[in-house]
C-alpha cells in the first residue's frame, strides 16, 4: 500500500489530491490524504466530499481529510507541500519531528522567501537536515491551473529533482491520459521558472488595466522570457529549463486572465486609476478584496527579487519599476509600464554597437550588472 499527503486544502493542492485520487479511486495499493488546518474545511471533505471554497467539483470518496498534521504524513511515501511559499518554512518546520524518513517530497509552491531569497527546496532541505535518511525534494512546476485540473484537460507540467529514479517514479505516479510529467534534474531552473513567472505576469496585469492593446503582449513575453533567464542562469538554473514548460510555458498563461497574479495586476491598475492618491496599503487592499484572492505569490516573491537584484547590482527594468510601483508607490502603472520600455530600448541600441557585443559576450553577467547605459543615460 502506497500512501499519499497532500499538504494544504487550498485550490492547487485540492486540485492536485483529486487528481491523483480520482487516478487511484479503484486501486486499493493507493490511499490519499489531504490535510488542512480548518476543520470545517476536513469536516465537509470527508462528509460531503466537497470543498467549495476552491472548486464546484465533487471530490473522490477515497481522499480523506485531517486537520492533524501528523495523522496526515503518518506512513506517509509521498508527502506533498501545497500551501503558499510564505508558509513554506513554518510547515516544513512542523514536519521535522513526524515526518516518515524516506518520504518522497514534491513541492507545488512556486515562489522566493522574503528576507532570504531562497527556493522552496532549499527551505525544506533547512528545516529536514535533521531528518536522516529522507529520501528526496522535488518541486512541480510548469503551466496548470487547477481549474483545468479539476476538468480534465490537458496539462504537461515539469518535474525538478536530483535523483532520476525518483524523478520516473513521481512521472509514474501522476501520469494519466490527460497529465504529463517532463523531468528534469535542474531543479533550481523548475523552482526559478515558476517564482520569476509570477512577478512578470503581474506586470503583465498592469499592461492589461492600463489599455494598451494586445500588441504589447507579445513584446512583453519576449523581453521577460530574456530577463527571466539571466536572473535564473545567474542563480544556477540552465537557461535550457526556462525556455521549456516550467519558464515560458508557465509566463504564457500567468500573462493570462486564468492567473491570479495577471488579475491582481489588471485590477492593481484599475484601482489606481480610481483613486491614484490613496496610501500604497490601501491600493493593494481594495485591489486583493474587489478579487477576493488571498494567494498572489509574484507579489510577495517581488520584494526578495528585487532585493536579490540589488544586491548582485543586476539591474532589470521590469522588476525594478513594478517594485518601484507596488512597494514605494513611487510612480503610476503607466509610468512603469514607460519607464521600463525606455531602459529596454536604450539597452536594445547599445546591443546593437560592435563594443557592447564583444562586451556582452565576454562579460555575460556584467552586460545586466550595471546601472547605467554606456553613455550615462540615467537609470530609470
Ligand atoms: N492555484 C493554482 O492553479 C496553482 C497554484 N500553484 C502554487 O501552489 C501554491 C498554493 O497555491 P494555491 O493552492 O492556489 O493557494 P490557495 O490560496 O488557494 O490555498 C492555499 C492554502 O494553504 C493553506 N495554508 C496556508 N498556510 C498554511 C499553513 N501554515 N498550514 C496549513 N495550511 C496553510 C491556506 O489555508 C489555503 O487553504 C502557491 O505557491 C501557488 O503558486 C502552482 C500551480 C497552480
Ligand atoms: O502557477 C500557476 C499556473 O501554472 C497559477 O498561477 P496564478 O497563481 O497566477 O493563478
């Protein structure tokens, strides 16, 4: 008998737990748990088999519900961490003395811990160092939207991990007709992919309130999918991983209505445009309750970003004017949307001088480590 925790009741892990129990509703060698920490939330799972608060499908009568963590990864052989990227370390901490040893981990959060800039994996592998024996932390990234899930249709997401045995063996294990699983050993790209995603896909949000048209987004994928793999490959990811699902695919549909980080920025802009005087707080209060979502990770991951940027002198105009924008309400969504277009274009001139090239090619890291043109423009 193999067991299965899915850790967090929220829309992705919900989603994630009905996937693999409605694969394993007749197979008796698999049983699936879900924990969550309001028990109104376990009652109405093991009694109605619902969870309306995230979705309107009927849930599998084999996912069992427990608002006891330990209960839940009791025995568990594969334990999977779907609360947000915030909560990651607090959770992760609360596994340490319960957790079965050579429980498989797959991380679903995609995003960086602010104050640390730190990946999920790296925050679980913090608080599991005293776990002797634990077997291996994967995280699942790539394009899928649990709303797709709950419907069947096709997914293809990618899987990061050190160990190929245990990267087939999670493929296996959630592979069916309609969900597919690419893996990868770079774990740091899948991880990368999906916190940098959410932070340009707001943005994208921000193009969208801000009515410039639908040329634009084109232009914008393009740039961030550039800006995306230099952060990345600067942190170690392969720059390959983020051309491939967990990068590109997953920007592509963040820089859509489906996403909540696209709504939180389109609505972001509209709020401003309501009300442009009213302190930054208030302005992303009224952005999150006209939506009433909780979960914008792009939001939190942009203070780590932006720090992490600052800290290597990596300058990147769409970061940079989005922190500018959210965080010290120093300029409009219109303005940011201008301001980094500028930088990008000044920047595009002087990749087209032979010097800039030589420079660029030799000195890869140094062409974005910098904070002014070459001929003194100022940094906007
Ligand atoms: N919703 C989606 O379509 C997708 C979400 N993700 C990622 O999955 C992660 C979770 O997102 P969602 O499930 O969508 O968010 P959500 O807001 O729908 O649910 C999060 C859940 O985690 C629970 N939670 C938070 N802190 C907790 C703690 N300390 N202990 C126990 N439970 C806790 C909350 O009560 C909530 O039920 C995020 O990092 C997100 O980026 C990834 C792919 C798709
Ligand atoms: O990660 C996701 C899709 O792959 C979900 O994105 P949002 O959190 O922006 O809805």
């Amino acid at each position: 008998m193999k067991k299965i925790a899915v850790l967090g009741a929220g829309s992705y892990g919900t989603a994630t737990a009905y996937h693999l129990a409605k694969k394993y509703e007749n197979d008796a060698n698999y049983s699936i748990c879900i924990y969550a920490r309001d028990k109104k939330i376990v009652e109405e799972i093991n009694r109605d088999h619902t969870n309306k608060k995230y979705t309107q499908t009927p849930l599998p009568h084999n996912l069992v519900a427990h608002d006891n963590l330990q209960q839940a990864v009791d025995k568990a052989d594969y334990t999977i961490m779907g609360v947000p990227a915030q909560s990651m370390r607090s959770v992760a901490k609360e596994l340490a003395p319960i957790i079965r040893h050579k429980t498989i981990i797959i991380n679903l959060a995609k995003g960086l811990e602010v104050g640390s800039f730190k990946r999920m994996s790296q925050i679980i592998s913090e608080e599991l160092q005293a776990v002797k024996h634990l077997c291996s932390i994967t995280s699942l990234g790539g394009p899928a939207f649990s709303k797709d899930i709950f419907a069947h249709h096709p997914i293809g997401v990618a899987l990061g991990g050190k160990n190929n045995k245990i990267l087939h063996e999670i493929r296996l294990l959630f592979d069916t007709e309609t969900f597919d699983v690419k893996i990868t050993k770079d774990v740091i790209g899948v991880e990368l992919g999906g916190a940098l995603k959410n932070v340009f896909g707001i943005m994208a949000g921000i193009m969208s309130g801000t009515d410039m048209g639908s040329s634009i987004n084109g232009d914008y994928l393009t740039r961030s999918i550039v800006d995306m793999k230099a952060i990345a490959s600067f942190m170690g990811a392969r720059r390959a991983t983020l051309d491939g699902r967990a990068g590109l695919g997953d920007l592509a549909i963040t820089c859509t209505e489906g996403s909540r980080n696209f709504r939180f920025g389109r609505e972001f802009a509209k709020q401003h445009q309501k009300n442009s005087s009213l302190p930054i707080d208030e302005l992303l209060q009224n952005t999150l309750e006209a939506l009433n979502i909780k979960t914008v990770e792009g939001f939190y991951t942009l203070d780590p970003l932006y720090q992490l940027c600052e800290s290597i002198n990596m300058f990147v105009p769409i970061v940079n004017n989005l922190y500018k924008m959210l965080y010290k309400n120093d300029c409009s969504p219109e303005e940011a949307v201008h301001r980094y277009r500028i930088r990008d274009k000044i920047r595009s001139r002087e990749a087209r001088l032979t010097i800039s090239r030589v420079l660029s090619f030799l000195f890869p890291r140094i062409w974005y480590r910098r904070e002014r043109g070459f001929f003194g423009v100022k940094n906007l």
